[in-house]
C-alpha cells in the first residue's frame, strides 16, 4: 500500500508524533492552520468517512477517545474544532481517514 499516513504510522516517513496507542497515533501537521495543529488517525487504513462501517467503526472510536487525552496534552483547556474532510469535494488530501485538531486560539466561526 502506498499510503502516507501508513508510512508514517509504521516510522518509514518521519513525523512529530503527540500521541500513539494500539489503535491511534496522532501528529503534527506540517502546514499548521492555527497554534495546535495536529492529524488524529487510526492505525487501521480507512480509506475516508464514507468507508466507515460495522466492521471497523470502532477505530474511529478509538481516534474520538483520544481527542481529548491529546486535547488537554497540548493545552487545549478552552476549547478546539475536530475536522474532517470527505472526498474530492471537501478537499481530503489523503485517502486515510483523519482528523484535525485544531486549537490554541479563538477559532473563526466560519469553516469555509
């Protein structure tokens, strides 16, 4: 599989990791959109949201179990936005699920 994210995952392609476990490892984004920035993934390759179902819904789960443990690991005690993006249309650069956590200041109320 020539996916990124699993070539991060695995240690082939360096990354700024914050968090690992069984099921979840989460990064440092590398074009930081606000102070905290950080990719949320399961260590399982889901292609995007629309992959999700009954038989691996519980790796998704897993990454929203850790979001606040990263959450309050970096400071986040006021708040943060959890993003994903699905498909060509909402602009998922890579086809492994993922999510953005995104914190460490006010946040625009717009999400365009």
């Amino acid at each position: 599989m020539d996916c990124i994210f699993c070539r991060i995952i695995s240690g082939e392609i360096p990354s700024t990791a914050v968090y690992s476990d069984e099921k979840v490892f989460a990064f440092r984004d590398i074009n930081p959109q606000a102070p905290v920035h950080v990719l949320v993934v399961p260590r399982e390759h889901i292609s995007s949201a629309d992959e999700i179902d009954g038989e691996n819904s519980n790796a998704v789960a897993a990454v929203f179990e850790a979001i606040p443990k990263i959450a309050a690991k970096e400071g986040l005690t006021n708040g943060y936005r959890v993003v994903n993006n699905c498909g060509e249309d909402g602009c998922q650069s890579v086809k492994h699920i993922h999510f953005h956590l995104l914190g460490g200041k006010k946040l625009s109320e717009k999400m365009d």
